[in-house]
C-alpha cells in the first residue's frame, strides 16, 4: 500500500508540471500589420467580443498573411485603453496567441503598437 501512495504522489506532481509547460511552450508571440477584422459577437465590454483577423507579418523574411481567432477574453489594448476589433484595421500590432490542434491560431492577448 505505501508503494502505491509513493508512486501516486510522485505522478501526479509530474503531470501538473508537464501540462503546464506544454501550455507554455505552445503560446507565440508575432507583430505585423491588421490587414481585416471580423466581429462576429460583442457587449461592448473589454474582453467580451470575439472574431478574426488577418495579420500581414514578416516570417522568415517574407511577408505573410496569417489568421487569427479572436475569442472572448482576449483583451485588446493600446496603452491604458482598451479597444473593439474593428478599431485595430490598419493598425500595427503584437498578438500573443497558441496553436490548437488542427492548427488554428486563437488570440490570446492583442497589443496596438503606438
């Protein structure tokens, strides 16, 4: 029996720690400039809308376009300001985002660059 509790409180530690590093490693940062939005639903409250955009970005030393899906929660901000979807067209951003499975890009925190 206590090589069994021994055993369960040495696992479990180990899973916590590996599933938080693993949710780490998968958040990205990039900069470039919002190409499109799209609001697909709002309250008018920070962090409540959600939606997509298109960033035109440099990788690898080419310009790309890349999506993104905004949910609910991820804050837009410029400053102290916070900011609706559609107000960032056009502008200069930092997106800190995670891959999910399939490959998707979901908006984790958006930064207007001044």
């Amino acid at each position: 029996m206590l090589k069994k509790a021994a055993i369960g409180g040495f696992i479990a530690p180990m899973l916590i720690l590996t599933g938080s590093v693993s949710t780490s490693l998968a958040q990205e940062k990039i900069e470039g400039t919002v190409i499109s939005t799209n609001l697909t639903a709002c309250e008018f409250k920070p962090g409540t809308c959600e939606g997509t955009l298109v960033l035109e970005a440099k990788i690898a030393g080419k310009v790309e376009r890349v999506s993104f899906k905004v949910p609910k929660g991820a804050l837009v901000t410029k400053g102290q300001d916070y900011m609706l979807l559609p107000a960032i067209q056009g502008s200069t951003i930092a997106i800190v985002y995670e891959v999910k499975a399939g490959g998707e890009k979901v908006a984790k925190s958006i930064t207007v660059k001044p």
